[in-house]
C-alpha cells in the first residue's frame, strides 16, 4: 500500500479536522484535533482507553457532537442542520466494538433494512446487494439464521457487510476486534484487509498493532485528547519520537 | 504419626486411554434424583413439603367431595347460554358463534404462524375429546338414573313448622317409548331407611324425611344426654344445665308408624296429558310388584296416586322415568317481527329434554308438574348419581362446542401450512402465514365485534343492554386490549419524548390513571360523564365502560413498554443512526419491535388481568360473567347456589387466564422470541 500512498496525498482530503475540542460536562475530551484524510487513505488510531480515539471518531459521523472547530467530510461541514447530518451519515459506515447487530431481524434484514429506507432500493434489489455483500465477507449461508445464533466473528463480518451496503465512502471502525475471541479476530482482520486493499477511505481505532503496521498509511497516536503522534507504520514503530509514544510501545509489544 | 500412610504425590494424572462415558449414579440423574433434589433436600423442605400436601390435598377433598355429594350443578347446565351469551337476542345467535368460530379458525393460523405446531399435541386433544364424548355415553348406558319419591296420602305430614300434604296429581314430561316405572318404596318401611335415603323427593317425601331424620337426631342427642349424666365427670351447674335439656327433650313418634308409610294400599293411574286417557292402572301395596308403562308418545303424562280406602295413611312411592322440571317463559318474536306472545317452556333437568307442549288440565285446572324447587335432590349423593345427573349431560352439553373447536383449530393450521406451501418462498418457509396471522390479529377481532354487534342495516344491531355472560366479558376485554395497545404505545413514546410538553402530557397522563383505582374509572364513565356533556349519556353503557377500561388500561400498558423501551442497549440506536436511518425508522423498525417483544410476558400479565378487571362492571350494573352469576343465582329455581355458580365462573376465568399465559410462553420460546434475543 504505501506504493501507492504517495499518490493519494494529491487529492484533496475527504475528512478535514480543524481545531476539533469536545467536552462531556466538565471533562475536555479532545483537545484540538486536527486531521486530514485522503481518499483511499486508510488511518489507524492507537492509544490509551480514555484517550479519545472512540469519541473522535464518533465526532465524524455526529453520534457526539462537537463543541468547537469544524469537520469537514466529502465537503459538507458538520453542523446543526439535520440534512447535512444525514448525508454525511449517508457517506459513512461505522463498524462497532460491541457489533450492535438487529437482534430481531436476520442477517439478510439486517443488511437490507436500511439499503431499503434511505438508499429507496426496492426489496429485490437491496436483498441482491446484501447477499453479494455477505459473500464479500465469506457467510453467505448465514442469510436465514438471526444474529444470536452466529459467531462473534460472523457477527462482525455481518456488520461490516452492513455498513458496505450503503456504499459509504468512507468506513469508520471502532475497536472492531475488542470484543472477539482471539480465534476469530483474524477473519474479520482478513475482511478489513481486503476492504483497505479494495480502495476504501478507513478510520480504524484497534489494538492490533499488527493490522496497523501491515495495513495502515497513517498512523495516529492519542493521549489525553490530543494527537501526541503521527507517522507512517514504519516510522511510528521503528522510531517513535515521543516519551508517551515510547511508553506505551514497550508495554504493548 | 509415622504410622499414618503418606499420601502417594500425584503431580500430573495424563490419561491416554480411551474416553468412555459412564452412567451417572443413580441419585444424581433421573426422578428419584428429582425427588430427593427438589422436595426432600433438606429437613425444612421435606416439612414444607409434607405442609403442602396435607394442604392441598386437604382443600382438594373438601372441593371434590362437596361437587360430588352435595352440590347442584343444575345451576350450571340449565343456565349455560346465559353464562356465555347473557340476554343476547336469539335470532343473531348465529352471529356470535359465527364469530367464535372465526378466531378460533384465526388462532389456528397463527398457531401454524408463530409456533411449531407438533400434531401429538393435536391427536392428544382428539383422544380427550373423544373420551369426553364417550364417557356420558357409557355413563348412560351402564348408570341408572336416580329415582324421584312422591308420596300419596290423605293426611298432612309436618315437619317441625311446615306441614304439607300430599299431592294426587304430578304432570310430568316424557320421550315417545320411555319406561315409565312405579312401587311401593319398600326401604322406606323404617324411619332409620328412610332417614338416609337419598334421591329427587317430592314436598311430602321430603317432610317424611325430615321428620324421620329429626326424631333420630334427638333420640341420639337423648343417648349422649344420659351417657353424660351417669358419668361424674360434670360440674353441678353442666348438669343442671343438660338434667333440663333432658326433661325438655321429647321423642317424636315413630315416623313411620305416626302416618303409617306404606301400609295402606295405593291406587295409581297414568293418564296421558292431551286426552286424559287412562295408559295403566293398579293397585300397590309394600309387597306388590311394580307398575310399568311403556309411554307412546312425547309429551305430557299425569301420575294420579291415591290411598285406597278412607283411613289415614300415606306412602312413599319410588317412581323412574318421571324428573323434575324447570319452568322458562318469555315472549318470543314470530316470523313476522311482531310478538307471538307468552312462551312456556319446560325443560326436564337431568337430560335437558324440552317441551312446548301445554300443560295439561283436569277441570279446566293447570295440573301441578314435577317441578324443580319442589322435587331437589336430598341426602348425600352417591358417586353414581352424579356421574348420571350431573356430569353427563354437562359433557353432552359441551362437547360439541368442544369438537367444533378443535376442528377448526386444525383446520386453521392445516390452512396456514397449505398456504405456506404455495406462496411462501423457500427461504423464508412461514411468510405467507406470518403476514395472514398478522393481518388476522388486527382485522379478526374488529369482524368479530361488528358481527356481535351489528352493522346498519345488513346485520341488525343488537341492544348492547342484552349482552353479557362470557360474551360481554370477551369484548370488554378485546376492546380493551386493542384500544389501549395504540394508546399504550403512544404515550410510551410519549414520556421518553425529546419535547417536554409532549413528555410532561404523557407523564401527567399516566401518573394520574395510575393513581385512580378502575371501579373510580367506570363510575366516573357511567355516572359523570352524562353530566359533562348531555349527548354522551346516549351513548350505550356498555361502550363508556369499553372507553373507560381502555384509558385505564393504556397507562398501565405505557408503563410496561416503556420498561422494555428502556431495556434496549443504546448501541441499537446509535447503530440505526450510523446507518442514516431517520427517527422514526428507528422507532418503528428498531426500538419498538425490541422493546415490545422484550415485554410479551407483562402484557399478557396485563391482558389476563385486564380480563380479570372485567368483572368491576358488575359494580355499574353490566352483566358480564360475574354479573350474570349474581343474577342466574336470583331465580327462584337456583335461589342459594352462588357456590357453584362461582365454581363454574372460576373455572372459565382460570381456562381462559391460562391459555393466554400459554400462548405468551409459546410466542416466547418460538423462533420470534428465543433465537432473536442476542
């Protein structure tokens, strides 16, 4: 990837951060966060918990809402009004630590329910999608069954098959593999693998790190609400430049 | 110490043998295992447990044997319509069966909809049927029925207060080719026979009886008296006291011997009630046989039994194939809309054999019948004789009704299934029948109320003022339900509102009918309400009370959806958000559909006690299932038997209580409820 890399700084950043601070109640979350990313690009945020990387990214697709400074995606600025709130919502995915499946509706309505309600595809069409997606990421016979009776693995991988749907344009992960049995962290690693390799914009917070050194073009590393470092995987690794950098490597690795 | 044996040091046991699995010990596994686990696994559980059994088997005992021996369940057979229908008009009858019928069809839908419909459980329902079918059958065939004892006699017969005399003359109905049999009641030739017999009796017989058991009743007290008396265990006052019970005690004369019971010979006609002609005649005595007819017609016959001769006497007669029979009039519409006039109707209690025949007359003089109140049942009942008189002709009454149900349950899976067949697509095998039950839990109900009910002028509206019985108590309940559901939810959503007026209504709303018991609901629908607004005391009593029930009812519904609207993991949401799914997508393809499965069980509580509440109606003069006991227990027929009409209601209360909590924990535990929870 980092072939390629070069080339995609020449466009212009699909995600712009500028100065983003976030508090609950009194608390500063984020602390002037800015940020760019390209199309293709895919970033991967490490840290500490309670470091912010969840909320910042949650920022992006508005599920918290920030105080002050300006988010950009795909052009529109994240504000108030509900209608830019929906379209950027249209353009981004969001995969989720605790995979927040539709516990009553199968796999297939899973997929298709939204397709049908804010992509309008007719029902055919929207269970079509759903299953190319589902053999995207290797369970197309899980179609029938509910969410209960898979796998955290398979769940995952339904969840992103899920996001994918409504061809965002951009995939926000949030601790994707935390909540998996180590045995079934590399299937949904491999579709995330897959997906990076396909072309797509991803914001990843994991604490795979070894996802991070193959996979990202970017890494950022939070502490305490900012950005304490950022770097491409080798650079980040091999030669991190700050204490809490360093720190928190050695404890990981 | 050193003798003590060192324990072998086994660090690591590596078994690499063959794994073989062994039955587990007796005790740990199977019903004796259970047993021991559950009822006797500690000193106070095998005390609880022994508490228990004495209790219930205790209070079983006295039930069953109070049923059996004492109980008159004439009360319920012959009063089974209004029971279920109240006054309901009998010409739309048709309608409210019709009705029945289709939920039942519908349920059988959502049977094969929603659960695994296993046919065992079918062919074991057809088996109980058919032996609830068969068993008045064999009863018949193999149990006589109890005999009724008249008595002739040309002197009074008292008893303590109430002197009767005995009748000459006894209508009574009959089927074309039934045995019609009658003697001298040999046992009754002693006062202690007599005393104890048991059977239908006439006012006379009964006297005769009562007199009999009185005089036994005193001869022993008068026998414990002087017992007492001879032993020195008394105070000097204790025996002042009973030496005067003593001497006020006096021994009535033998019964038998005081009217002289069956000495005389007593001369018996039965004549035919149109025509007054004479079938047989003869002349009994203690030691002559038995007088038999073989009655030719169905209608009315007369039994004239009188004493031979002029010296006072009387006798007891025990006569089969005559019953008591319960008088019903009421006017009935003819064909043409106007009234027909005074029907009366006369229904023999023990097979509910009805006739509309008159009655006959003799001199232009109604003949007195064998009617009911004056020709009970007295003296403890003999398992036989319930099995004969009661239980049988209930069984008949409700087996069809029972078979029709059944029928239609069965075929309404087999309905649900064939159309799953055809229409739904293989990767979803039950849709079709999903979408049919669905669409049948909504429409059925409104059909069947509208078909009970009326619509314009295609079916005639019924006076809502005649509804009542189980019917009455079934729409109350469905209404309730269906109205309230809507309202429930509504204000549900309501309190967790982002708007505070719309929370703070709803909140206002709910804590306020919390706050306010239903009785307080009714009256304020009954009685206030006129008063609010002229016009709306046109509107029928019974639909105020439906709207009052379903305002009640919906805070109460509110509360628990909210509960499940709570419980449902902010992740849901956020995720549904993610997706760019607006508000009220969310809530209607999200939230919602979670929240209300999560509380199935506490809104079939609520149903079941809202079917229960029904019964506060009562109080604002509806006539519902409790409300029509009171009034079945009013008529002179079944002054007294409020027991076994609450028996009965009990019984119809707990039948329907059960199945919906039955259904709840199928809906539960089939795949809309079981496999869906994460």
């Amino acid at each position: 990837m980092t072939g390629t890399s070069a080339a995609r700084f020449h466009d212009e950043p699909i995600i712009t951060c500028r100065k983003v601070n976030k508090w609950f109640g009194d608390f500063h979350v984020l602390k002037d966060i800015s940020v760019d990313v390209f199309p293709q690009e895919v970033v991967v945020i490490i840290g500490p918990s309670g470091s912010g990387k969840s909320t910042f990214i949650r920022c992006i697709n508005r599920l918290e809402e920030h105080q002050e400074g300006e988010i950009i995606v795909d052009g529109i600025e994240l504000g108030h009004n509900v209608r830019d709130i929906a379209a950027i919502r249209r353009e981004i995915g969001m995969v989720f630590q605790q995979f927040n499946l539709f516990p009553h509706l199968t796999v297939l309505e899973n997929i298709s329910l939204a397709q049908r309600w804010v992509r309008h595809r007719p029902h055919d069409e929207a269970d079509q999608r759903a299953m190319q997606l589902l053999e995207r990421v290797g369970i197309p016979e899980q179609a029938g069954k509910y969410p209960g009776q898979l796998s955290g693995g398979q769940q995952q991988r339904v969840a992103i098959a899920r996001a994918l749907a409504m061809d965002p344009k951009i995939m926000l992960f949030d601790e994707p593999t935390s909540a998996l049995d180590p045995e079934m962290i590399k299937e949904v690693l491999d579709v995330m693998k897959t997906l990076a390799l396909s072309g797509m914009t991803m914001l990843v917070v994991t604490h795979e790190m070894g996802f991070a050194r193959e996979v990202a073009d970017r890494v950022l590393f939070f502490d305490m609400g900012r950005i304490v470092e950022a770097g491409t995987p080798e650079h980040f690794f091999e030669d991190p430049q700050h204490e809490r950098t360093k720190l928190f490597l050695s404890q990981i690795l | 110490m050193t003798d003590m044996p060192q324990p072998e040091r086994v660090v690591t046991y590596v078994n690499t043998g063959e794994v073989v699995n062994r039955p587990a010990p007796l005790l740990t596994a199977g019903p004796l295992a259970w047993i021991r686990r559950n009822l006797f696994s500690s000193v106070f559980d095998t005390a609880l447990t022994f508490l228990f059994a004495i209790t219930v088997i205790g209070a079983i005992y006295g039930l069953v044997n109070w049923s059996i021996q004492q109980a008159n369940w004439f009360v319920v057979t012959l009063n089974l319509r209004q029971f279920m229908l109240g006054r309901y008009e009998v010409d739309p009858e048709w309608r409210v069966h019709l009705a029945a019928m289709l939920v039942v069809f519908g349920t059988g839908i959502a049977l094969a909809a929603f659960s695994r419909v296993r046919w065992r459980t079918f062919a074991a329902l057809a088996i109980v049927a058919a032996v609830l079918v068969a068993v008045p059958v064999v009863i018949e065939a193999a149990l006589p029925l109890p005999p009724l004892y008249v008595t002739a006699g040309n002197m009074p017969i008292a008893s303590g207060s109430v002197t009767q005399e005995a009748q000459s003359r006894l209508a009574f109905t009959a089927r074309a080719g039934e045995e019609f049999r009658i003697a001298v009641a040999a046992q009754a030739s002693g006062d202690e026979a007599l005393a104890v017999q048991s059977g239908f009796m006439d006012k006379a017989t009964n006297n005769l009886r009562n007199a009999a058991e009185s005089r036994l009743l005193a001869q022993a007290r008068l026998a414990e008296l002087d017992r007492l008396l001879a032993s020195d265990l008394l105070t000097a006052n204790q025996r002042v006291a009973l030496t005067g019970e003593r001497d006020r005690l006096t021994i009535p004369d033998p019964v038998v011997e005081r009217y002289a019971v069956n000495q005389a010979a007593v001369t018996v006609r039965v004549l035919r009630g149109t025509t007054l002609e004479v079938l047989a005649e003869a002349t009994l005595s203690a030691d002559s046989g038995p007088l038999s007819v073989t009655l030719p017609d169905e209608g009315w016959y007369v039994l004239e039994k009188t004493i031979a001769g002029d010296a006072p006497a009387t006798a007891i007669l025990r006569v089969d194939g005559m019953y008591p029979l319960l008088q019903r009039s009421f006017s009935r519409a003819d064909a043409g809309g106007g009234s027909a006039g005074r029907v009366n109707q006369y229904i023999r209690m023990t097979d509910n054999f009805l006739t509309e025949a008159p009655l006959p007359k003799i001199d232009g003089q109604d003949v007195p019948f064998a009617v009911i109140i004056d020709n009970q049942y007295r003296g403890v009942r003999p398992f036989a004789d319930y099995l004969r008189v009661h239980l049988a002709p209930f069984l008949k009454l409700i087996t069809p009704a029972l078979w029709q149900a059944l029928i239609l349950l069965a075929l309404g899976v087999v309905a649900g299934r064939l159309a799953d067949r055809f229409f739904s697509p293989a990767d979803r095998p039950r849709r079709t029948s999903v979408r049919v039950a669905t669409w049948l839990i909504i429409v059925l109900p409104i059909v069947a109320f509208f078909l009970a009910y009326g619509v314009g002028n295609v079916l005639p509206v019924t006076d809502t003022r005649n509804w009542g019985g189980l019917l009455l108590t079934m729409m109350l309940t469905v209404v309730g339900i269906i109205g309230s559901f809507p309202l429930g939810v509504l204000l549900a959503l309501g309190r967790r509102s982002d708007l505070p007026v719309v929370r703070y209504l709803s909140i206002l709303y709910i804590e306020t009918v919390r706050g306010v018991p239903l009785v307080t609901v009714l009256f304020m629908a009954q009685l206030l309400v006129p008063f609010l607004n002229p016009a709306l005391a046109d509107i029928d009593a019974v639909f105020r009370a439906m709207v009052g029930i379903t305002l009640f009812s919906a805070a109460y519904l509110a509360e628990n959806v909210r509960g499940g609207l709570q419980a449902i993991p902010p992740g849901q949401v956020e995720a549904a958000r993610a997706l760019g799914l607006a508000g009220w997508q969310i809530t209607l393809f999200i939230t919602l559909p979670q929240a209300l499965r999560a509380v199935i069980p506490a809104l079939v509580g609520q149903c079941i006690s809202l079917f229960k509440d029904t019964s506060l109606v009562t109080i604002v003069g509806l006539i519902d299932l409790t409300g029509i006991s009171n009034a079945v227990v009013a008529q002179t027929e079944f002054i007294g038997l409020r027991r076994e009409a609450y028996v009965f209601i009990t019984v119809l209360y707990f039948v329907f209580s059960y199945a919906m909590s039955y259904v709840s924990r199928r809906l539960e535990m089939s795949g809309s409820g079981a496999v869906r929870r994460a």
